[in-house]
C-alpha cells in the first residue's frame, strides 16, 4: 500500500518573494490527490518540495516518519527511494532509446543483473502501453509517448508514491483522456499514493480522490474531490468552470479595483449553477479494483460534520450502489 505524506506548516520563498506559506495537508495512503492552481502559483515548487529537492524556510513533510525538509540527508536521500517522479517532459536522455531511459535508475541504483532489469523494464513498458517501441529514440516519438515512457520510469524502483508533474501539458484532449485511465489503472495495480499537479480541468474532474487548489500564497483549500467540485469559494469556481470573471486575472490576481467593476456587470453577478459533478474514473476491465476506495469512503464518511450540503449530496451520489455490486 501507498504510503501517506504528511505536510504540516510549510513556506517556501525565494529572495523575497514568498511563492506559498503554511501549506498543511495530508495525502491519504494510496489515494490519487490533484494539486490544482493557476500558472506559477508554485505548483512545480510544491511537488519539489515534498520530494525534498528544494528546501521550504518552515514547515516539514513527513514521510515515514522521514522529514523531508529538516531531516539527516541520509534519510531523505534513503526515503527518496519510495518516491517515483514524472517530469513535466518526460526528463528523458535524448541519446538514450527509451528501453536504456526506463533502465537507467535501476541500473543506477541497484545491483541486479541485466537479465532482471529487462523483465522489470518490460513490464513498465507494458504497463504503459510501449512494449514494440524500446529501440526508439525520444525525439522519435509522440509527446504521450514520451510522457507514457517518463512514467514507465517513475515506475521502476517500484514507488510507493508517485508525483506526476502535469501530465497533461503538450497532450490533446484524446491523449489527455488516456493518460487519466492510465493513471487510474496505475493506482489500481500498485496501490500507489498519487498527487498530480496540474490545470487540466478534465483531470481535475474525473482522476482524483481528492483535490487541493493553490492561489494567493495559501493552499485555498484541500479535500475529498467533491468539496472542490462543488466548492462556492469565487477562486476555486472561477478555475473549475474556466471563467474570466473572478479574482484570477491573465497575468496575476486582479488588483481590487477591477474586482469591484466586475462586480457591476452581469457576467459576474449572476449566480453559477450548482456544478454537476462528473463520476470518477473507474480501472479499465480486467484491472484489479483500487483498494483505495473502500480506505476512503472511511475517511469521508468520517469527515461527514464537516462537509457543506453540496459536497455531502456528492459524495452520496458517488456511492451509490452500481449494479451487481453491494450497497
Ligand atoms: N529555483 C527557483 N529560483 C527562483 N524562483 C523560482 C525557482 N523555481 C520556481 N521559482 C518561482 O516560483 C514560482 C512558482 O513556480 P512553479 O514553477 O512552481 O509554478 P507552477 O504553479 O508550477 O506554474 P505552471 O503551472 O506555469 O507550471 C514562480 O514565480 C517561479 O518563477
């Protein structure tokens, strides 16, 4: 089973600039959890973060009982280990073919035979649908196919935890849609934890468990996907429904003055519809379930006092029995 990451109280700056502070959230043991959040609201930073690359000023990221951020560099460089890592690109070796690329951290660091590493290596590949193309060099192939051998990758050191940075960006919509099943039957083989950063509205919708949304320095809110989805928080409506109206501007947040004129006009003052939510996605036949389903309908229902009407309303929706299976 994945393992749960706790981040308590974290800030991180640079120079002056403070990109969040006092971040505090836990990722539920094998759950998939999307950060969300308008572009350099430090996204990147975060995941960076909680691998331990960069190092926040306050706070700390527990990982068994590991922290990330302050603890000996022997542990985090041991606890590292878990951790599977999908780069935005691929990050893949441009002379390498992609067999030699998802091979390259196992024979980085472990000691097993070759023998053993092409049966590892094959095995991710199939996982991710690229079993034919190991002799392929990247620049010869498309950019889900690299993404799908990044995460291939990420794949071979067996992580408890994955973090995917958008791994979306550069797809269409059609490849966007695979790379969301494959994310899913991934948690379903491997039990792993998940948190995918992106601004991909189709993900935010249909992949996680649960959801968290960075702006304004602060994380604006983090939880079950049906406390986001159904959010009435402007910011966190204003980037799900993609709307130009809100406290979200082009280029930074709106400054006040301009929120006050937008105020006056229609667009702004009539009201949204309660958003409908999409149902999650389920393992594509002939995966095993997600254990992480059973874990969290614990944990939501646990939470139940504290969940405004409209994400209870969801949820119970979510649980409805399907057919054929018990209530
Ligand atoms: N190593 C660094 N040194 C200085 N500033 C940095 C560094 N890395 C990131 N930043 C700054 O931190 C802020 C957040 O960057 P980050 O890449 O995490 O945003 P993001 O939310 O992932 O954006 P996007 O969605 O566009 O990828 C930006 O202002 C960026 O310029």
């Amino acid at each position: 089973m994945g393992i749960e990451v706790i981040v308590e109280g974290l800030t991180k700056s640079f120079g002056k600039q403070t990109v969040w502070q006092d971040v505090t959230l836990t990722l539920p043991p094998g759950e998939v959890s999307v950060m969300l959040g308008p572009s350099g609201t430090g996204k990147t930073v975060f995941l960076k973060s909680v691998i331990g690359l960069l190092k926040p000023e306050r706070g700390r990221v527990l990982v068994n009982g590991v922290d990330m951020v302050n603890g000996p560099e022997r542990d985090i460089y041991q606890t590292r280990k878990l951790f599977g890592l999908m780069f935005q690109d691929g990050a893949l070796f441009g002379s390498m073919n992609l067999f030699d690329n998802i091979a390259f951290p196992l024979r980085e660091h472990t000691r097993k035979k070759e023998s053993e590493i092409r049966r590892i290596v094959m095995e991710r590949m199939d996982m991710v649908g690229l079993v034919g193309s190991e002799g392929k060099l990247p620049g010869e192939i498309s950019g889900g196919m690299r993404k799908r051998a990044g995460l291939a990758r990420a794949l071979v050191l067996d992580p408890q935890i994955i973090l995917c940075d958008e791994p979306d960006s550069g797809l269409d919509p059609v490849r966007t849609s695979y790379i969301s099943q494959l994310l899913i039957d991934l948690n379903a083989q491997i039990d792993a934890t998940m948190l995918i950063v992106t601004h991909n509205l189709d993900i935010a919708a249909t992949v996680p468990d649960n959801m968290g949304m960075l702006f304004r320095r602060e994380l604006v809110a983090f939880g079950p996907r049906e406390l986001l989805l159904t959010s009435d928080v402007p910011v966190v409506r204003q980037f799900l429904s993609g709307r130009r109206e809100g406290p979200i501007g082009m280029a930074e947040e709106k400054d006040e003055a301009t929120l006050a004129l937008e105020q006056l006009t229609d667009g702004a003052t009539v009201p949204l519809a309660p958003p409908a939510v999409a149902p999650q996605l389920e393992p594509s036949p002939g995966m095993p379930p997600r254990q992480a389903v059973q874990r969290r309908k614990a944990r939501v229902l646990a939470m139940w006092d504290q969940l405004p009407a409209a994400a209870r309303t969801a949820v119970q929706a979510g649980l409805a029995p399907v057919q054929g299976e018990p209530a």
